[in-house]
C-alpha cells in the first residue's frame, strides 16, 4: 500500500481561521453576506480573499470607517441590481447566441434538403400514385408511409440520396438511406450465406489448377500441372527488388559522371 | 487469296460470368438465361440457339429466380429484394416491386400462369397476382423458421411445396397455411454437422414431391401424408437443380460436380402398369457446380458456374437424327465485344464495367509461310477506362482514325476524344449528353470519322456529327413499322452515303445519309441477322444469318446480286450450313472487291466470288494444297471457300491493311483458369 501524505484539508479548517480574524467585520460586509446566501460556496470562498483584504488594512490601526445604515443598504441594493443586471444581459446575450446558432443551422439544413418545388412535386405526385390505383398496392402504401415519416421526421436529419423522379420527367428517385443500409445488410448477409454454403469450411473444393492437373498426372507421359508458376508468391520482394534495382542503376550513372 | 501477316492477340482477358438461372418457355421455343452479374440473355432455340436479346446486368442485382408466366412475360427475382419484369419488345426493364421480405431465394409462376408465388430470406412465402401491366401483392402464405430457398407448385394448383433448411414444407394454396412439414436427414458422408440445404424441389401431379438437397441425395416423398417414400444418393456434393418434363416422365438434376442425371419413369418390369423412376444417364459436360437445369420436350439443358450453356438433345425424343440431334455448347459471346481501329493499329476491347485500349505490337522480320515473327515492338496497353456507377456496358465503338471512342450504359451515352502526342495518350470527355442518346443498343462510327451512327433501344436511329471537340444531332430515323427487336447490327459504307440497320422484323432498312432518307428495305428473313458490311466499292451489303445463310444485296441497284442468287439456288455446303456458332464479323480486302472476308468462333474464311462454288460432295474444308501437286488437281479442288482453322477460338478477326489480319483469340483453358473452384475429385492413382 502507499502510505499517502497527510493532505491539507481545504477549506473548513482555514475558513476556521479566517472566521476569527474576520471577527471584526463591518456592516457592509455583513449585508453582504446576507445578500449572498445564494451562493454560499462562493461565499465561504469569498471570504478568506476578503478577509485577506481586510486583514492588511487593520494594520494601519485606522478606525474601520462608519455609514449609515441607508447608505449601505443603497449601496447593498445597487450591488444588487448590477448583479442582477449583468445576470440578465448575459441571459440575454446567450438567448441570442442560441438563437442565431439554430437559425443558422435551420437555413444550413435547408440548403441541404432539395428544392420546395420538387418536395412538392413528390408528395403530390405519391398522393395522385394512391389516387390512382385504390387496391392494395402494398409498394404505394409504403410509399404514402414514407412520405408522412419523412415529412415527420424533417427536424431529424432525413437525407435524400439518389434522385429518380416520380413525376412525368421520370429522371429521379427520392430514397431513405436507412432503409438502403438495412436493405444492403441484408443482402450482404444473404450473399455470405450462399458463399458460406458453397464455398465455405465443410465443402470438398479444390483450386482449378489441380483440378485440371488431374488429367496430366494420369497420362503415360506426365506432365507438368496446369499451373507450374505460382506468379503471386512473394510479389512485394520482387517491387522491392525491382525499385532496388532501378536506385542502384541511378546511383551508379552518377557515380561514374 | 495472298499472304498475310497476322497479329495473333492473346492478352483479352475475356472471362464470361457464370449461369445462375434458366427458364424454358415451350410456347416460344425461348430459353431465358440469367448470369451472376445480373445480365439475362434470351436465346431462340430454334433460331439455331442464337442469342436474340439481352438485358444488360447491375451490379447490385443478384438474380437468384427467374421465370415465364403467361403471355411471354419474363419476371426475375434477387437478393435485393425486388421482382423485375423485363420489356421484351422495347428491351428495357419495365418496373421492379419490392416484396418486402428481404433478399427473395425462389419463385414460380403458377401452372396457370397468372399467379406468381416468391420464396423470401425472412420465411415468407408470398403470393402475387399477375394483372394486365403490372403484378400485385395478394397475400402471405404461413411464415416458416428459415428462408425459402425452392418453391414448386401442382401442377392443379392448389398446393406448394417450399424447401428450406433441413426441412420441406408443404402449403395449401387457398389457406395459405402449411399442411406437412418435411425433416430432412442431415447425413452428409456419415457427418451431420452441416445443415442440409433443400436446394430443389419439384410436385408432382401424384402428390409426389422430390427434393434436392446439398447432402447429394434426390428424395421421393408422399405429399399426402409427408413421409419419405425412396431415397437416392447420387453424389458426394450439393445438388443444386432440378427440372421435370411437362409429361412428367422424366426429370434432370444437376450437381456440384458438374454431372448431370437423367431420371426416367420405367415399368419394373417390361409388361408391368407399375412404374418407378430410375437413374438412367448420367451426362458429364461440366467442370463445375451446375447450378440450373431445364427440361425442354426433346432436350436436356444445363448451366453453371463454368459459363457453358449446354443443350443436350435427348435421342429417344428427336424424331429427325441428323445434326440437329447433337450436343451444343454455347460458350463465346453471339456478338462482337472488339472494336478495332485500322489507322492507328488500336484494338478496343470491351469488358463488363471498363473498356482497355491497346496498340498492337509490331515487327520487322520477315518469314515463310507458318513462321511465328519476333516481335520487335510489344503490344502497350493505352488505356484503362472504367466506367462510372454500377450498370454493365451494352455496346461501345472506336472511330476508324482512333481519336473518339463512345460507350452506352443503360441510364447514358459516354462519349470521349483521345488525343495522341507522341507515345502519349490524353483523354478527354465530351460533357453534356443529349437524352435521347442513352441506353444505345449498338454505336458505329463513319469511315471518315466525322458521323456517329447510334441505334437506341426505343427503335430509333440518331445521326450525330462530330467535329473538332464537340457534337450536333443532325437527325434521328424514326422506327419503322415492324417490331423492334434486340440484337440491332449496323453498317455504314466507306464512302459515307449509305447506312444500314437490322433489328426490326420487317427487315434490314438501308438509309441514304446524304438525303437523311429510307432508301430501300432489304426483305425479311425469318432468321435473325448476326452480322452484317457493306464492300468498299460496289456497296454490296453483306447479310449473314443465324441459320449460315449468306446474302448480298446490292444497294444501288435495289436487289440481290447475281451472285447471291446463284449461291441460294445451289445451296451452301451442308458442312457450311452445320457450323455451331454465328458469323459475328465481316470485312472485305480494299484492293480486291471479290473477297468476302468473314469469321465464326472455330474458323475464318475468305470467300471469293470470281470461283466455282463448291457442291456436296467437294470437300469444304480445302487442307493447304501442296505444292507439288500438278495444276490440274489444285484447280478441280479449289472452290470460293477458303476456310482456316488455325486461330480458333476465334473472337475477332479482321483485315488492318493490305497485307495484314488481326486475330484475338481467347483459348478456354485461360477462361477455365479464372474461375471459382470446383469440387475436389479423387481419381485413383494421383
């Protein structure tokens, strides 16, 4: 175990201290206090600084000045309202910040999204779509869903990807990229099942050079397999090899100028 | 016929994606092929097995299910979740529905075809009702645990059968809810660990339900009562596929090990009413997984992984056996991916998301006859062109002088000039595409460079002039009465007058450029035209269609040549007439206006109209004469048919100059070695 070193307690031991140098306080100091019990960490902090302060000036052997009453409560009340005022001016300047900061990203957004004129041609165009063909087009149905889902869910971020329209131009297509991954997942994962299937651990494949090599290794006269060269082995030592060579070809034309 | 040099070119690295689906359609004698990279292809079986139509792929489209439902309409579904239906007239995809059930695994149509039932990954089986222009959302069917992975309906209608994982069930139509639930045994060489994946299975008119599973076994069992009546254990990998013939006496399976089975209803013994399904033939055409299989009324058809596309007449179905009866296996492209440019000596190659320019080679020896030349300067690979977004190129062009090339996607029209400073190449795109120009099925440019002909898929033919860095539309020939078919060939004259266009049904339409006019219509032929040129001085059209045949047609005169006439009057040789693969390319000698100079996949010949034709009984393949033949022998032999077979397998084959061919080859050991593996074989004695 570390023996760990006797820390110095923080605050209540010297509050403590100052507590009893700081007996003499004034007035003023006090309606403060009094003022202040909303914060009284910042108080309990406050006071050593103060006390400090007052600390240096009691060594002057001056008589700690006197006010009246009024006076300090004015002056009490004026603190107060600055305070308060400032409290109010920097809401106020957040408000604002906030505020410029969501129209900014409003308008960014909108940037974004495509044009109103063919938002418009899209959601017309999916209602004429249900119009037109009331039987169970579940295609249709799904559609007239993700137009309400997207208009829903505009405040999240809905992305349009490919454009393929609807309407007569027939040029674009507006798709919901959380339906194409998902739908790209799926289809990845039926794919690495047909391949686990065929080609995956458990099925008796071989490469087709041995495959064709068989014949070869029956004839009376054997011959070599289809694939004598492995040409893949070790491509990255020969391109080292080759740069090797080029540098060193350099080298030597400089070298004998 | 001369000697020439020939730039043998090796490096397109040419690999065709695999199969994943087929559908047959009887009515039409239709095959529809659907391809790992999205793209379907439409075959006409009795076109000769000519790839009529094609649907260009995307990349996030991975067709899992295709099929036909009433009236020709072709529909596809994939792991993305939506069901396609393809326009067949006007070549482009009508609509796609989102199913909602994530990634779809199956789907078949109805017996009667107005119903369209489709397998999901989430275990939902749903039910669409198939309308005049559209399909429409009925109902779901009882969710199961696992996703669907095979669906299959009787032949009444009235029940399904759905496979999943390590179990089979069977659902009552009209109810919707499932009737029997199937376990499936996991044994898998004495392991069970693996799941069992029911990747087939197929109703019967009986009730009986096969499966296929990825345990190798082919399963019977009794819809009725849901038990396991027989039980076959054909291979030690998956079976992937099955199909039964609409007599439901036989049916095909496909395994991963690239063996398919023929099962047959037999009687047990030869006067016997009782019958029992027995493997009989087992065919071996693959390398890999056969992933599809179809049962057409006289042949067995099956596709893969490997990329072939095999057609097996069955022998005790054929009524006539002759050359029709033998195997076909589909495996180069029915059209050309290789634009070439003479001047400059550039070949572009066209691949499914790039283009790769490349300047051919070239040497300074000179040799005898069969020599291979050292090159002195090797082949430079210029450019490297991706293309932007995820469709598939349909088509793509350079221009003669090398300095526009243009490519087409489904959704637009790129069009980029090339600028070449010593051995430096820059590019630069030309913006702003006009609309009208998108989705091109076929693009050629002028001789001269200056004109770019674009055929769209609505049917109409755009004139756009190029000058300096920039375009103008000068006109756009309206479609023509006749529907408007795939496969769109174009030819343009070396003088510039003449343009023609295949690919509606009324036949070839030869415009006057000049006049911006319908000059003439060359009449229809009830077989496809798989490629097309028109000669240099005489602007004679050279038509060659599915079925071998040959025709020229004079375009000034507004009739057929006499030469022409005289070879449909004696007949093509019927060596000639049984060729597998279409003529994809034709070109002609600038100095000598008797040479036709055209290619398949296995050979290249030069026709040369001033000599005799030769009949049945004359050999058509002429081996190389010896020279120490006397004279008299050469000339009997020699006939207008000069045929090679030294560059094979063939993808493009042209005349660059006077005394020198171009040849790309792509041999199939190089496409076999950029495939995904196989199965493991043991063979004894390795």
């Amino acid at each position: 175990m570390v023996q760990l070193r006797p820390r110095a307690s923080r605050a209540p031991s010297s509050a403590e201290a100052m507590v009893d140098e700081g007996q003499p306080a004034s007035e003023e100091e006090e309606a403060e206090h009094g003022l202040l019990l909303g914060q009284p960490s910042s108080g309990a902090a406050a006071e050593p600084l103060e006390e400090d302060e007052e600390g240096d000036d009691e060594f002057d052997d001056e008589a700690p000045e006197e006010l009246t009453f009024a006076s300090a409560q004015a002056e009490a009340r004026e603190e107060e309202r600055r305070v308060r005022e400032t409290v109010r001016r920097d809401k106020t300047l957040l408000k604002e910040k906030r505020k410029r900061r969501e129209e900014l990203f409003i308008e960014q957004k909108k940037r974004k999204l495509l044009p109103d004129t063919i938002l418009e041609k899209l959601t017309t165009a999916s209602q004429t779509n249900v119009k037109k063909s009331p039987g169970k087009v579940k295609e249709v149905n799904l559609q007239k869903k993700n137009e309400d889902r997207e208009k829903g869910n505009d405040s999240k971020k809905v992305k349009v990807q490919k454009v393929q329209s609807v309407s007569q131009n027939k040029s674009y297509l507006a798709v919901r990229l959380k339906d194409q991954d998902l739908r790209d997942s799926r289809q990845q994962a039926a794919q690495a099942f047909i391949h686990n299937s065929l080609y995956g651990p458990g099925t008796n494949r071989t490469t087709v050079s041995k495959f064709l090599s068989l014949a070869n290794k029956r004839l009376p006269v054997k011959k070599a397999a289809v694939q004598f060269l492995n040409n893949a082995w070790g491509i990255q030592k020969k391109q080292n090899a080759k740069r090797f060579k080029r540098r060193w070809m350099v080298r030597k034309m400089k070298t004998k100028k | 016929m001369g000697e020439f040099k020939v730039h043998r070119v090796r490096f397109f690295n040419y690999v065709p994606s695999g199969i994943r689906c087929v559908a047959y359609n009887n009515q039409s004698n239709r095959l529809a092929v659907s391809r790992t990279d999205g793209t379907v292809e439409v075959y006409n079986l009795s076109a000769n097995y000519f790839q009529e139509k094609f649907f260009p792929g995307h990349e996030s489209r991975a067709t899992e299910a295709l099929c036909w439902a009433e009236g020709q309409r072709l529909f596809s579904a994939g792991l993305n979740g939506e069901i396609m239906e393809y326009d067949l007239q006007a070549l482009n995809i009508k609509y796609a529905v989102d199913a909602f059930g994530g990634p779809i695994w199956s789907m078949a149509a109805s017996p009667s075809g107005s119903q369209l039932l489709v397998g999901c990954e989430d275990g939902s089986v749903k039910l669409f009702q198939i309308t005049p222009d559209k399909i429409q959302f009925e109902r779901n069917f009882d969710r199961q645990k696992s996703r669907i992975l095979s669906l299959s309906w009787h032949p009444s209608g009235t029940h399904i059968a759905a496979g999943s994982i390590d179990y089979i069930s069977v659902f009552d139509v009209k109810s919707g809810s499932a009737v029997h639930k199937m376990i499936v045994d996991r044994q898998y060489m004495g392991v069970s660990k693996r799941k069992c994946i029911v990747w087939g299975v197929a109703f019967l008119s009986d009730g009986t339900v096969i499966s296929v599973d990825s345990a190798g076994k082919v399963q019977f069992w009794d819809s009725a009562t849901g038990t396991l009546v027989n039980s076959h254990l054909i291979a030690n990998a998956d079976v992937q596929s099955i199909a039964v013939a609409e007599q439901e006496d036989s049916f095909v399976v496909g395994t991963a090990e690239g063996t398919v089975f023929h099962f047959q209803l037999v009687p047990v013994t030869s006067n016997s009413s009782e019958k029992q399904w027995v493997r009989t033939k087992p065919f071996q055409h693959h390398t890999h997984d056969v992933r599809t299989v179809a049962h057409s009324p006289t042949a067995l058809i099956s596709g893969g992984t490997d990329t072939h596309l095999v057609i097996r007449p069955l022998m005790e179905k054929v009524e006539v056996k002759n050359y029709d009866a033998a195997l076909r296996k589909i495996t180069f492209p029915h059209r050309r991916l290789i634009s070439c440019s003479k001047k400059r000596q550039l070949l572009l190659f066209q691949f499914a998301h790039h283009l790769e320019l490349w300047r051919l080679g070239s040497t300074v020896a000179t040799g005898k006859n069969g020599d291979t030349l050292p090159l002195s300067k090797n082949a430079d690979h210029l450019l490297h062109l991706k293309t932007k977004g995820p469709e598939n190129i349909i088509c793509s062009c350079i221009s003669p002088c090398g300095s526009w090339i243009a490519y087409s996607t489904v959704s637009r029209f790129f069009l980029y000039r090339l600028n070449y400073e010593h051995d430096n190449i820059s590019l630069k795109r030309v913006s702003k595409m006009p609309p009208f120009l998108r989705s091109a099925l076929q693009i050629l440019f002028s001789e001269d460079s200056t004109k770019l002909f674009v055929a769209s898929n609505q049917g109409a033919l755009h004139i756009v002039q190029l000058s300096g860095g920039s375009f103008k539309h000068l006109h756009a020939f309206q479609p023509q009465s006749g529907t408007v078919e795939a496969m769109c060939l174009l030819a343009v004259s070396s003088d510039g007058n003449w343009l023609a266009a295949s690919g509606t049904s009324a036949g070839v339409h030869v415009y006057n450029v000049k006049q911006l006019k319908l000059h003439c219509t060359v009449p229809a032929y009830n077989f496809p035209v798989t490629a097309m040129a028109i000669a240099p001085n005489t602007n004679n059209l050279v038509i060659a269609h599915s079925d071998q045949q040959v025709f020229e047609y004079s375009i000034p005169d507004k009739q057929y040549t006499d030469w022409s006439r005289t070879v449909q009057k004696q007949g093509f040789h019927h060596l000639w007439l049984q060729r597998d693969t279409p003529i994809t390319h034709i070109s002609f000698h600038p100095k000598r206006p008797m040479h036709i100079l055209l290619h398949d996949a296995y050979m290249f010949c030069i026709i040369d109209k001033s000599l005799p034709l030769p009949n049945d009984r004359t050999l058509l393949y002429n081996p190389f004469p010896p020279t120490n033949e006397s004279d008299v022998v050469r000339r009997r032999t020699a006939h207008a048919f000069k045929i090679s077979k030294i560059y094979k397998p063939l993808l493009f084959m042209d005349l660059l100059d006077e005394r020198t061919l171009v040849a790309v080859e792509r041999p199939l050991d190089d496409i076999i070695a950029q495939l995904p593996p196989p199965i493991k074989k043991k063979k004894f004695g390795t």
